[in-house]
C-alpha cells in the first residue's frame, strides 16, 4: 500500500541487463514497486566494461544506434547527456581472405545492394551468389525473421559471415542468426515487403536516404564506454527505491 492507502503494483523483472534495467526505469516512471531479479552476480549483461593493458575499453557493444531515439534517450535520462559522443571519424577496414581490406560502401548494415559493392571483400563464388538474387522466388519473412536466416537465404552465407555479423554483432552483441530484422533493421523489414529482391530492397533505402540528405552520426558513444549506460540506469533505478537483487 502506499502512504495514501492506495494499492501500487509491485512488478518483478527478471534480469539486470539493459533490457531488464531500462523496463524497470519505465515501470517506475509509472509509478510501480520494481523488484529486479539477476542470476550472475552483476549488472549490465551483454554491455560489460573492462580494461585491456589499462586502457578502459567495452567488452561487449561499443555503440548504439544515434538514429533510433530509444538507447540514447536512455543516456539522457540517466544522466550520460554530457558523456554522449559519436566514434572518432576514421576509415574501417574488415580482415578477410587474408587482408586487411576497406570497408565497402553501398550496403545497409552489411547487405549489399550490388554484388559489386562488396568486390574484394567476398570470393567470387560468394558474389556470384549475391547476383542469383534477382532470380530466386521471393522470401516470405511474415511478422518477422532473423537477419542472418533471410540474408543467407537470398544473398548467401558468405555475406552473413564476413560482413553482416560482424556489424551486427558489435551493435547488438548478439548472433546475426538470431537477431530480429523488424527490430534491428526495420528499414529493411519495411522494404523486404514490398520487394522480390533483397538488394532492390536495398537499393530503394538506399536512394530514400539519399533524397532525404540524412545527416548527423550513425553511430553514438558513450565517454568511458557503453558499459557505462546500464550502470547508470540501475543508479537511476535504486535511487528511485527500486530493489536490484543479483
């Protein structure tokens, strides 16, 4: 009971990752008694600072999308406003066949909108494979599917591997098998729906993004390192008078 003899929920969440954190910030928010439940014995799950020969780095992601407003109006909220900087401007490279080889350009987080586009960075087997694309029968993907299950299946797995994992796997620290596209790429969800092909579906986001001049990072960090978002948020939280029991 509250001090007005009113009833308040008492809502339990299961796991301190930032998943689990930022629903306990929103829960309280509305006014709710937040309990939150960790099996390991710290906060943070996937997002995990360390140091490496005594430099702080992030063992886990080390960004967050700056176009999807959710992670960085959570930084905002829990204080990280000040902290908040896009990575240092700087040319990427990607280590495959052998060679350290520039990153290409023409993709959306990996998928290719030509076969051409990652020349250099695929065998020719697997860019020859990105070309039958245009000629399978179309996918269904209904309410969603897995990023890497759907490009695989119209692009190979060869692009899955070398490229669309990797930049997957460092944002969303997670398997590009498993991860939603509706959540992780939903520009691509949208496109795959009204297209036959994956790569004219990347090739419309494409051009959509260059008539409308987007502008500003793509990326976003945190001074001191992502690591740093979800012990910022379980602060905010027990501050609030939430319990995080690990």
């Amino acid at each position: 009971m509250s001090a007005t003899g009113t009833s308040t929920r008492h809502v339990v969440v299961i796991g301190a990752g930032v998943a689990g954190l930022a629903a306990a910030h929103r829960l309280l928010a509305r006014g709710a008694r937040v309990t939150v439940l960790e099996g390991s014995n710290r906060v943070g799950g996937k997002l995990l600072p360390g140091e490496i020969a005594g430099v702080r780095v992030d063992l886990g992601a080390e960004s967050m999308l700056a176009r999807r407003p959710e992670a960085v109006g959570l930084a905002r909220e829990v204080g990280l406003a000040e902290r908040l900087q896009p990575p240092a401007t700087a040319s990427a490279s990607i280590w495959t066949r052998g060679a350290l080889r520039p990153m290409p350009k023409g993709h959306v987080m990996g998928v290719p909108g030509t076969a051409a586009a990652l020349s250099g960075v695929l065998s020719d087997e697997g860019l020859a494979r990105i070309e039958r694309d245009a000629d399978l029968p179309r996918t269904e993907i209904g309410d969603d599917v897995a990023v890497g299950e759907y490009v695989a299946a119209r692009l190979g797995r060869e692009v899955v591997d070398r490229l669309v994992e990797p930049l997957l796997g460092g944002v969303y620290a997670g398997d590009a098998y498993r991860i939603s596209l509706r959540s992780a790429v939903p520009q691509l969800f949208q496109a795959a729906h009204a297209h036959d092909s994956l790569t004219a579906a990347v090739r419309e986001i494409q051009a959509r993004a260059a008539a409308a001049q987007q502008t500003g990072p793509v990326f976003m960090g945190i001074e001191g390192g992502v690591g740093s978002l979800p012990l910022a948020v379980a602060d905010a939280v027990r501050a609030r008078g939430a319990r995080i029991l690990t």
